[in-house]
C-alpha cells in the first residue's frame, strides 16, 4: 500500500475545516498513513479513521490514549489536540481546578508572523488596546443579529433580535460600550448584556428561577442549561484556540479579559460566538431535554451553519491590521492555511 504523510494531502484551510471530534475510552494510533481511534469491544475491536486534513480540534476525554506516531501526525496536518476531563467540559485553562483542558499545539519555526506583529503594534497602547476591545464587542452584537435573523430554527424558538425585550438592551450595550474609556466599563456593560440576555432566553425556554452555575447536577432543566451553556463555551473554546494558532498570536496577549491571564485572548474570540449560538441552544435543548451527545452534535452543526470559526478569523485578522501598512507576504506563509 502507498503511504501518504500529511503533507501529501490536499490543503484545507483551518476556517473550513469541518470536524471537530471528542472521545472517549479509546486510542488513537497511527495505521497505516492514516489517523484512526480504536475502541475495544467484547468480540472485536473497531477501527475509525479521523479526516486529519479536515479536522481542526480533538478532545481527548476519559479513558482515552494517544501514540506518538499519532501525534506526529496531528501536528503535521495542523490539529490543536487537548485532553480534557468527562464530556470535554472542564473548566478551561483555570487555576485550582483538578483537570483543566491541556491544549497541545502543533510546532512549527514556520508559523506566520504577520497577525502578531500587528497585534503588537497595538497591544501595548492603553488606548489603542481599549479601541480593539471596543471593536470585538460590536463584532459580538453584529454576530447575534447576522445569526438571530438568518436561523429560522432560533426565531422558531422566539429568538428574535428586534424583540423589543432585547432592543432596549442592545441599545443601551451600545451606549456604554463606545462611552467607556476604560477596560473595567467595558467588563460591567458585558455582564449587563449577559444577564439580560439569560433572562431572555429563560423566558423564552421557561426555564423558571435560572441562575447562572458553572457546575450543575443535570436534575432539572436549570441544571441542564448550565452543564450545557459550559459545554459548549468549552466548544468555542476551542475554535478561538485553534484560530489563534493559525495566525500565530499568543493567548496572553487579551483585549477584554486582562493583561494577567494566560489564556484569556480565548475568552475574547469565544466570546464573539458564545452569545448568539451557544447560549441560546444550551437553553432550547434544556427545554428539550436533549442528551449530552445531542446538544453537542446541535451546537457544532450551528458552528458550521454559521460559519463561526469563518467569522473569528476574519474578525481577528481585522483587528490585528487595522490601520497598519503591512508587507504583502507570500501565499504559502500567509495566516490561515494548513500547517
């Protein structure tokens, strides 16, 4: 049989990728040229490939194991690998939490350098740095309205944007967002917004006394849409690190969530997805009591609808060269391309 290395395969870029995989008690080996995952069962042990060249982010959750040929492999082709605790929903890169997710990102001294050097440029200017934080939050309610009135599904569920319960909200998001001249403002007009919009969508569903939890017990629907709003936040987690690997910008380096946090550039490109897709559905598959595997496999088909990680991309790029000269670099080194 001919064998193939990763490089042989026809490029995807990162913003069209399709599969985003978590597993469970297996290993995930390398056999031959291909990327498999093996799970043990009592007769026979079943093999199933993973589309490498086609995948942005594996979770690797309880039970699970990975080969070095196949991690070789990974890196290759360009995919952020993490281990995580039981259904991928750990609280992500935190201090003091048991299990934290672990992101393994592919190495490379070829990775692009023009989105850093225009994050740079910017990032250490108070002012300037405050503009950008400014620019992802209008981004933010820009996405929420694109997608609010495109998803016949969302409006089907009274997930309206001119709903005049929300208009006041917006507006008001609105006002203090461009009036704020500083980061603090900026945090308290958000979690103004956020709670607003938790009431929303809990008057929506009929979602009674819900109070926002990161750890819920799954016994009642108010359970469920908090294990499921962490779920999928872990989710958009993980397209805003795999963005970011792409375009070769620290995490460190936030707009919004402070200048200390390690990870916390994740949280501001998470953040301009969360809103408008996550939340809503963790809500509406509550109401429906859908399974864990259910409102995963609804809220990464509402990625892909939306072409969510499309907009991070797009979004960030835009941010990192806005008013910067930038020297047109080759195709081949240029941002968003397979690894």
């Amino acid at each position: 049989m001919e064998q193939f290395s990763p490089s042989d395969m026809k490029t995807i870029l990162h913003s069209k990728r399709a599969n985003m995989y978590y597993l469970e008690y297996c290993r995930v080996m390398q056999k031959d040229g291909r990327v498999l995952f093996l799970t043990e069962q009592k007769k026979e042990n079943l093999y199933y490939n993973i589309p490498i060249a086609n995948t942005t982010v594996i979770l690797l959750g309880t039970g699970t194991s990975i080969t070095q040929a196949a991690m070789r492999m990974l890196s290759q082709a360009g995919v952020l690998v993490g281990f995580s605790g039981g259904g991928g929903t750990p609280l992500y890169m935190a201090n003091g939490v048991e299990q934290p997710i672990e992101w393994m990102t592919p190495q490379s001294e070829y990775r692009p350098t023009e989105y850093l050097q225009g994050w740079m440029r910017f990032w250490f200017d108070d002012d300037k740095r405050l503009a950008a934080a400014k620019l992802f939050q209008q981004a933010r309610i820009a996405f929420i309205e694109k997608t609010w009135q495109k998803d016949r599904d969302l409006k089907s569920e009274g997930f309206q944007f001119d709903d005049k319960s929300m208009q006041g909200a917006f507006q008001t998001f609105h006002t203090r967002t461009d009036s704020a001249t500083k980061h603090a403002e900026l945090l308290l007009t958000e979690a103004q917004l956020t709670k607003a919009l938790y009431k929303f969508a809990s008057n929506n569903t009929s979602t009674e006394k819900f109070t926002r939890q990161h750890q819920g017990s799954s016994k009642n629907n108010v359970d469920k849409a908090n294990d499921f709003l962490n779920h999928g936040n872990y989710l958009a987690y993980g397209l805003a690190a795999s963005c970011l690997w792409v375009l070769g910008i620290p995490h460190g380096f936030a707009v919004m969530h402070g200048k200390t946090r390690r990870g916390a550039l994740i949280f501001d490109v998470a953040d301009l997805i969360k809103d408008a897709l996550v939340l809503p559905w963790a809500f509406i598959c509550a109401k429906e009591n859908a399974t864990e595997q259910e409102f995963r496999q609804q809220i990464l088909q509402a990625f892909t609808d939306h072409k969510a990680l499309d907009f991070m991309f797009d979004t960030v790029k835009d941010i990192a060269l806005q008013n910067h000269a930038v020297t047109e670099v080759p195709k081949e080194q240029n941002g968003d391309q397979q690894a």
